[in-house]
C-alpha cells in the first residue's frame, strides 16, 4: 500500500482493524475520520507505539484527547483540573501525553525516593535490635551468677549426701573394721616386750 493515500473503511473493516490494533505501526497513510474511530480502542502500551511509529503525520488532533482520559484515569480529576488551571495561567499550549509522560516520571521518582528512605528505615530498624541482642548476650543478670552459686552449693551438697550414705553402709563399716583391726594388731607387735631375758654370767 503506497505510503500518503488515504482510504477509507467502512464499518465491517474498522472492527477488523480494531480486533488487530497490536499489527499497526505508522498509520499517516489511514484517514483521520478512519483513524478516529480505531485509536480510540487503543490502550496505552498500543498508541505510544503507534505514535512513535507514525513520525511523518502528527496524530496529536486525535490522539490529545485520548491521553487526557488516559491522564485523568491514571491520576485522577483533580490532578487533570489542576493541569488545565495552570496552563491556561501560563496561557501556554500543551500536549496530553507530554504531561503524562512528565507526571508519570515525577510519580516513578518519588516511588523510588519512598522505596530508598523505606529501606533504610527497615536497616537502622534492623541493626538496632541486633545491637540490643548482643548487649543482652554480653550483660549477664545478676540473678545468672546467684543461680549458679546455688547450683553448685546444691551439686555439693548432694554429693556429700551421696558420700556419707557410701561410707555408713554395711561393706564400708566391715572394710574399716578389718583395716582398723590390722593397724592395732600392727601396733600392739612394735610395742611386745619379748618374753625371754638374758641373765649376766658370773664369769669370776
């Protein structure tokens, strides 16, 4: 199809256009009024590809109109009231999808910005209940050494039960009697007098 011709459709062809809007690229070659009735279907992925496609034809006198009910949904009436008081302060013209490109980059940055002062936020958040939990694993409560203090009087305590019931009971009383019986048995053979004696001779 020859670039710069115009064509006309009727209604059968533009619902089959509309059906198949993701096939378009430059469109300068399509009738406006044609063109008035497909890129309304557009969404908003779709007419920016078309419009960066079309570089030879401006769409804007189609396409403004559009961006601005894409601005409003995206951001809301009063954001779009608010755009219309300030340009015709400034008395400048405008295009719709130049404003919203520009709000959109705006909101993206401050989403970022958020993100940034969120995540360090979370961080200083994060490092200082660890900080609490090392102050807390170095500083022993007072309360720790006293248990353990009683731990071991109780350890010790226990542990002289335990020897005492070891030395009273039957085999320990009858080894200790044995050894006491051999140590004075012992001591009674150093001390016995021997029981012959030797009388002088008179050898005169």
């Amino acid at each position: 199809m020859e670039k710069g011709r115009l064509i006309r459709l009727n209604d059968h062809w533009v619902s089959i256009a509309i059906d198949n809007l993701d096939s378009f690229g430059d469109v300068g070659y399509l009738d406006f009024r044609f063109l008035d009735q497909l890129l309304p279907h557009c969404s908003k992925d779709q007419l920016i590809h078309i419009e960066k496609c079309t570089k030879d034809t401006d769409l804007t006198p189609i396409t403004d109109k559009l961006w601005k009910k894409f601005f409003e949904r995206d951001f809301g009436g009063k954001a779009t009231d608010e755009v219309i008081e300030k340009m015709k302060i400034k008395k400048v013209s405008f295009k719709w999808s130049e404003l919203y490109q520009e709000k959109s980059k705006r909101l993206e940055k401050a989403e970022k910005e958020v993100g940034v002062r969120l995540k360090k936020l979370y961080e200083k958040e994060a490092a200082r209940k660890q900080s609490r939990q090392v102050k807390v694993l170095d500083k022993v409560p007072p309360s720790s050494s006293t248990n353990n203090r009683n731990g071991s009087n109780k350890d010790s305590k226990l542990m002289s039960r335990l020897r005492k019931q070891h030395l009273n009971c039957l085999e320990m009383r009858n080894i200790q009697a044995m050894k006491m019986k051999r140590t004075a048995a012992n001591y009674s053979g150093l001390i016995k007098r021997p029981r012959t004696t030797i009388r002088p001779m008179n050898i005169f």
